[in-house]
C-alpha cells in the first residue's frame, strides 16, 4: 500500500539535534520514513539510535531541529503526545506486570473503561489478524519472551498507530520467534503501518527493511536501498571506514611478543538464565607485552567471558583456563588473583566496586587475598589499604572531595580510573577488562587506556572486552570478535579489515556470498 | 502536591544520627496521643514509663537485666541484618539456648561440679547456633526465605518448651505447676555484688558488643560480613562466598541468643518455665535498628527498650494500662526508625501533581 507520490512522508525529520553536555548524540539528523514503509535505523552501540527514537517518542526534548508528521510540523514533548499522533513504541526491556494476565496488563495502558471481556475479544481479533497467538487470560509469568513482546505489539495497536517503533525487536528472541515477528510486521505493513525498526544485525536488514539510514557518532553516514546492498556494504557502512586507516600501523606488524600468560581453550558455559548467553568452545590466548581486544555488540557472551576468565563462574575442565602455565579453569576469583592476574568487570557500582563502602574499603575488596600488608592474618591494615588508595588517586588523578570518601561519591569517570588503577597498582601479569572506558569522559578513557598499554609494554597480557571499535583499534595488538557466544580466530589488528568485524559482529559467520 | 523522594547523592551523616533521635521524639508525641486517648493524663503516663524506673536503685538493677538479653540478641541480629540476612527467629533460638543450657541441671540434679556452670552457657549457646543454622541450612540448600522459616521456627521452639515443661521436664514436686525443679545453686550464674540481682551474664551481652563491633571494623571476615550485605556481587567477585557467610551469621546470632536464653533462664529465672521471655527475640529486632546496626549503637538502644518493658510494668500497676501498651510502644518506635531511616538515603521534595501517561511504555523512556 504506497502512498500517492505526491503527498507528504508520515514522518519527516529535519536537522534534529541533541547534546549532553560537550557529546553531540545526535547532529543534525534528517530522515524521511513513508507510509506503510519498514525503515531500518542501522548503528553500533552509542551511535545515537536511542537518542534519536526518543526524541521522536517524546521522551527526550531535541536541543534543534523539526519534525513535520503527515505534512504538518509538530512539536512532541511527552509519549503520551506521540501515542496521541498515531506513534507508538515497543522497547527492548518490556513493562508488564508478571502478576497479572494479558489482558489485564493491556487494559492498564488503555483510557479508563476498555477493560472487560469486550476487550478479551478484541485482543483475540488482533491478535488473529496479524498472526500473533495469545491467550488473553494466560499471565504473564507463564510466558515465553517472545509472547511478552506479542503482549506489548498488540498493546501498541490497540491505539491505531500510524507509526510502530520497534527497539531491537529480536534481540531478546529465539531465530523461530523471530521468523513469526518478522510475519506481523509485513501484515502490519501490508495495513499501510509504518515502521521503524532499529537494529545491528545486518541480514535482518537485507531482509526485511525497505529503507535504511546508518548512523555513525551521531551523524547520518548513509542512507540506503537494503534490497540493492549487500550484507558486507551495510556492514562497511556502519562501521565506518575512517577507522580502518587509523589502526595502529605505527607499531608495525613486526611486534614479537612473549610466552602465552592467558589461554583459553575450548572453553564452554551454559547460558544463566534467561537472558544469558551460552559460550560455545572458545580459544583464545593472550602472550606477553600483547593487548588483544575482543569486539562485539552487547550482549553476546562478554559478561560470561568475563565471568569464565574471573572465576567467578567455573568452567568444566581444570584446564579450559591457564594463567602463566597453571590450570585456572577450577580456581574461584582469588586463587587466580594470586596466580598474577587481575579483573576489572563492567560495571563499576555493585561489581567493582560497593557504593556505600570507602575507597579504601573497596581496595580491599580485591587486595585481601593477595596483598600481605592489607591482611594481616585476617586483620585489615586500614594504613595499609589507605596507602594503596593515595597512591591510585595520585597515580590516576582521581578525584577525590576528602581523603578516601564513599565510592558513590565519584563521578563515572573517576571511579573508573580508581577500580582500573587498583588493579593496575598490583602490577598483575594478567589483567581482563570489560569496557575499559564505558560511559567515562574523554580524559579518563585517555588515561585508562594509557595506564593498559604501559602494563602490556611492561610484559603483562592485557585482555580488553570492548564495544567501542575505535578503542579497540586504538589500543589492541591482537583483534577477536565475539557475536552469540562464540569467538572468532584472533588476528593482527593491522591485518583485520573493517569489513570482516563488521560481518562478524553482525552475527554473519562463514562466508559472505552464503549470507547475502 | 505529591511527595517525591530524590535519591541523596552520599548518605546524609546528618539523618544517621538524628533518625533514631527524631523517632524517639515521634514515638513520646504518639504516646501522648495514645495515652489522652485511653483516658490517662500523659504527662504523668510518660513520668511512670520513661523516668520513674531510673530513680530507684533496684529498678535501675532490673533495667541492665533487662538490657542484657536485648543487647546480645541485638548485636547478633545485628551481624545478620548487615549481610543481608533477615533473621527474625532470636526468639526461637533463645529459647532452645535456654533448653539446651538447662538440660544440664534439670537431667543431673546431683552434678555439683564446676563444670555445670560453663557447660549450661556453652550448652545454650551451642543449641542456639544449632537451631539458627536451620534456616541458614533451608535458604542455602534451598533457597527458602529466612524471614518465613526462621519466624515459624520460632513457634516450634516455643511449643517444645511447653511440652518440657508439662511434661518430662516437670518438677515431681510442683504439685503440677507446668515449671522444671530449681537449678539451685551450682547452675545459677553468680550475681556481680552481693545481694543484687545483676547476675555476671549481663556482662555477656557488653562483651559481645565490643568484641562485634572489632570484627566488623578490623577483621576480614567483618569486611566480608559488610560487603555482601551492601553488594552481593562484589562480594562474589571479592572471592567471598555467600552462602558460607548466610550460615555463619545465623550460626554467630543463633549461639548469642542462646547464650541470652540460658543467661536469662540460669540468671534471672533460675528454673525452666512455659515463658522465659517477654519477646526478647522480636524486640532485640527493634534494638538492633534503632542501634543503628552498630554494635555500641545495639548497647544504647537496648537500654532504651528495656526501659519501655519496665516502664510498661509500672504502668500497669500504678496506672492501671494494659502490658500491650508496651508492645504498641515498641512497634510505634521501629516504625518510626525504619520510616525516618528512608532519609539518610534520600530527601523528599514537594512536587505539583503531573498527569501520568497513559500506558505502560513510556517508563522505559
């Protein structure tokens, strides 16, 4: 059902504009979405996609820029506004009561008076027409994710919308639940719907969408015919090919480096939960004076690589794991500590670090069991431990408002370079780091990825975890990418072409012709 | 207007000192409602229950009695609500410490050894730690909530003491009163001076304070106590393992309220009855909070709540109250401690109502 050729785009954006402080998340946006269209919005992780879907949901107000809906420029300050244009929104995170049953949660989000067994039918008819099967007595615990997300789409076309944004729809869905997903949104689009479907798996891209825009640190750097483009152009687009030229060539090609210090080797886990991921046969191995940098998009297994490399999940086989030449795979978190190596978990509060407990408290936390001055046969030496805070806070320029304060009391940043510099301090031979600089200012992330690459000159293996592409090329020697789970063969950073993390990191393994 | 509470960028150590303070205040202000609305003129109501028991010699004995038991109960729950630990069942544990110890002289009536004394107080405190260590068992093993399982508990403990008591327990000689025979004089702990009636187990409960409050600060074990409390993944990640620190707080505050049970029942009592405790064990949770935690804090307020037990006894002769009104007391002022506690963490704004819109998704937004 295309729209004459002379009327308006659904929904037309120009020059839209947002700022957080010194970081442009979105500049100057311009994108045109047609009626009955599915637009994919392509980017990596902090391209600006969420920045942008929220401006146009009414969840963030932009800084610049215009919106024109059906021809007519409007003005969107709350998603109920956008709910009242014919917007409407399906997140990646659902929020439903598990208590309660399908059409209870539905009615909740609908005007007063909806509710009752008229309602029942209507979720039945909905749920016919485009192909969503769903109990509208069944409660929400007893379903499956994928049932959940039918859940919030028939809530969203409850309202009628014109225009069905859609977070990573399948990410949080199994290959079968994403084939039925996948029908919905051609009925949807068949009934002049328009979508918005925002993604980083390209082959769904090929797929499905009849547009594409990519965005790039915020910028639009392309817009496309998926149907004329093939997985690898997409993939190359996305990722950028300025970021090629700037790996680091400087240190050439030649670098030797030493004995293996951290090796995995057919490594495996199950997956925890719900949304865990399962790691499936990894090797891998990190050599003396050698950064390698692992990419990939969230969510694909680097938690569980950590967790597997920390100790604190434990593998099958003694050996899945070596530290300088010992079978780690069995040992808990500190007798690999005392084997040389040192972690450094993604998230700062609640896993590096407790927000309620003192700097110096939270050096503690992982010196106890290696540091002999900090305990002594079970006594804190708090002189000791305040010791290692001064000279981490001198060392990394940690900003602190009195001497050893409460960890919450630090900006991102500066906890940041506090819990990498802790590790730092112990001069570890093995040091393992996920997201080395998430969420931290320029200055910081410079100093954090200073600090790794002196460690790495002074002999350490240095495994960095990263989402951010342009850190791993800035500091990595060796590049791995990790997508559902599984590793792909590590290779020279200079030798790895963008074109091959992109496809790799979009989940297409083998050959490119195969995928396409 | 709606009220809106803004997370405090760093807790206020302003409202950690005044919160059990203003709590306080808010219950005295209750009381006197509580006491204008029973028909009691509350000036002379508050003078009975919080300053008359500390103008007498004896009463001020019977206040660090009383005291004892809440401030060992108190430091132990203490040790376990800072791990995250929630156990409500002191009053169980209490109750098989004061079994476990007594067993001793009720079932060797002869034993005159100096022996029976320190074997009563290891004896309770074993058989407190024993029974602390069921729910301990039942999370770890199987995930169970402490909260339910420790509470009920509770209530086998206390059923087992009756049935001791009515009968194999029962002294031949009560002429079927349901008590057990005396522990006379080898299972009695000593009293400190003379005549008085302070027995050498309310030194328990001061030492029990110092020693807890060291260990949390100084020792390792301490900081793993306080850190899988605060952060349970960090304390993964620290190499600490939950489930062995679950089972050795219920163990630790197990063996201290069964140290309180037997100190109560060998000290106090000096025979087993169907009831050995006024609620010692639920109303050490009050302790334990309004001490903020702290084991010295724990030492303070357990005064302040044995004044309300003996406050509570004065009322009912000289005013004529219900004992309830004590219980109504102490719920006012854990009420008011955990409500005012809310502000250490956070400050209320006042706000101009928003319409909230309409559906589900936006809170993601």
């Amino acid at each position: 059902m295309e729209a004459a050729p002379d009327s308006p785009p659904l929904l037309q954006v120009a020059g839209l504009t947002k700022r957080f402080g010194s970081l442009t998340a979105c500049d100057a946006i311009d994108l045109s979405i047609g009626h009955g269209e599915i637009h994919a919005l392509l980017g990596e992780n902090g391209a600006g996609k969420s920045t942008l879907v929220k401006m146009l949901f009414g969840a963030l107000a932009p800084d610049e820029g215009t919106v024109q809906w059906d021809g007519e420029p409007v003005l969107i300050k709350t998603p109920a506004e956008a709910r009242r244009l014919g917007i409407g929104m399906i997140f990646q995170h659902f929020s439903l009561f598990e208590a309660l049953s399908v059409s209870e949660n539905i009615a909740l989000g609908l005007d007063r008076g909806r509710g009752g067994p008229q309602l029942n039918a209507t979720i039945r008819d909905i749920s016919r027409e485009y192909g969503l099967p769903l109990d509208p007595r069944a409660s929400i615990t007893d379903l499956s994710v994928g049932e959940r997300q039918r859940v919030e789409i028939v809530r969203c076309l409850l309202q009628n919308p014109k225009l069905i944004i859609m977070d990573e729809p399948t990410s949080v869905l199994t290959p079968q639940e994403a084939d039925i997903l996948f029908v919905t949104l051609r009925r949807l689009v068949a009934n002049g719907v328009s979508i918005l479907y925002i993604t980083h798996r390209l082959t769904e891209v090929v797929d499905l969408a009849d547009k594409a825009t990519i965005l790039r640190r915020g910028k639009i750097v392309g817009s496309a015919d998926p149907k004329a483009e093939s997985v690898s152009s997409l993939a190359r687009l996305m990722i950028g090919e300025e970021v090629a030229g700037s790996s680091k060539i400087a240190f050439g090609s030649d670098t030797t480096f030493g004995d293996d210090r951290l090796v995995l080797s057919d490594a495996s886990l199950a997956a925890d939960g719900q949304f865990g991921v399962a790691l499936k046969s990894i090797d891998l191995r990190v050599r003396r004076g050698e950064i390698v940098g692992i990419a990939g998009v969230a969510g694909n297994g680097q938690h569980e690589l950590f967790e597997l490399i920390s100790g604190e999940r434990l593998s099958e086989r003694a050996n899945a794991v070596r530290i300088d030449g010992s079978d780690a795979g069995r040992l808990g978190v500190n007798q690999r500590r005392r084997l040389g190596a040192a972690f450094v978990p993604e998230e700062r509060i609640g896993h590096s670090a407790a927000a309620n407990l003192s700097l110096s408290d939270n050096v503690i936390l992982t010196h106890h069991a290696v540091a002999r001055d900090v305990n002594r046969n079970g006594w804190i030496s708090r002189k000791a431990a305040q010791a290692v805070e001064e000279r981490v806070g001198e060392a990394f320029d940690v900003r602190r408002a009195h001497a050893d304060p409460l960890a919450s009391s630090l900006s991102g940043g500066n906890l940041q370079k506090f819990v990498i510099g802790r590790e730092v301090d112990r001069e570890p031979g093995v040091l393992v780091v996920n997201q080395p600089t998430w969420g931290v200012d320029a200055g910081a992330a410079r100093r954090v990825r200073d600090a790794l690459a002196e460690l790495a000159r002074n002999g350490s293996a240095v495994l960095v975890i990263s989402q951010d592409l342009d850190e791993i090329f800035e500091i990595a020697d060796t590049i791995a990418v990790i997508s559902d789970g599984r590793m792909s063969e590590a290779r020279p950073a200079e030798k790895m072409s963008m074109e091959e993390i992109g496809l790799l990191m979009g989940g297409v393994h083998g050959e490119i012709g195969n995928a396409a | 207007m709606r009220l809106e509470l803004i997370p405090r960028p760093e807790r206020s150590a302003l409202f950690a000192i005044l919160s059990p303070i203003v709590a306080l205040g808010v219950t005295l202000l209750f009381g006197v409602i509580l006491f204008t609305a029973l028909g009691v003129n509350p000036g002379r109501a508050l003078y009975v229950y919080f300053v008359e028991p500390l103008t007498q010699s004896w009463s001020v004995e019977e206040l660090i009695v009383k005291a004892s038991p809440l401030i060992l109960i108190g430091c132990g729950l203490a040790i376990c609500f800072r791990a995250n630990v929630w156990n409500i069942g002191a009053e169980g544990q209490f109750t098989i410490g004061a079994i476990f110890g007594s067993a001793i002289p009720i079932l060797l009536p002869e034993a005159t050894g100096f022996w029976v004394l320190p074997s009563m107080v290891v004896f309770g405190a074993l058989g407190g730690g024993l029974y602390g260590l069921i729910p301990g068992i039942l999370k770890t093993r199987f995930n169970a909530n402490e909260i339910l399982t420790s509470l009920m508990l509770t209530y086998v403990a206390l059923l087992l003491l009756d049935f001791l008591v009515r009968g194999p327990w029962r002294d031949p000689g009560s002429f079927n009163f349901p008590e057990s025979r005396l522990f006379g004089a080898p299972g009695t702990l000593p009293t400190m001076i003379g005549n008085s009636r302070l027995h050498i187990g309310v030194l328990f409960g001061l030492i029990a304070a110092v020693a807890l409050a060291v260990m949390l600060r100084f020792s390792i074990r301490g900081f793993a106590i306080r850190l899988s409390g605060e952060a349970p993944r960090a304390a993964r990640f620290a190499g600490f393992r939950q489930n062995r620190i679950t089972m050795a707080v219920f163990a630790l505050s197990g063996a201290l309220a069964g140290l309180a049970g037997i100190s109560e029942v060998s000290g106090t009592i000096g025979q087993l009855r169907p009831e050995i405790s006024p609620g010692y064990g639920f109303t050490a949770i009050i302790v334990a909070f309004l001490g903020r935690l702290n084991p010295i804090g724990i030492v303070v307020a357990g005064f302040v709540l044995a004044l309300t037990y003996l406050g509570g006894e004065a009322a009912q002769v000289s005013l004529g109250l219900s004992d309830k009104v004590t219980r109504v007391f102490q719920g006012m002022m854990l009420f008011s401690v955990l409500g005012f506690d809310t502000l250490i963490q956070y400050r209320i704004r006042f706000r101009r109502t928003v319409a909230i819109p309409p559906a589900g998704g936006s809170s993601h937004a």
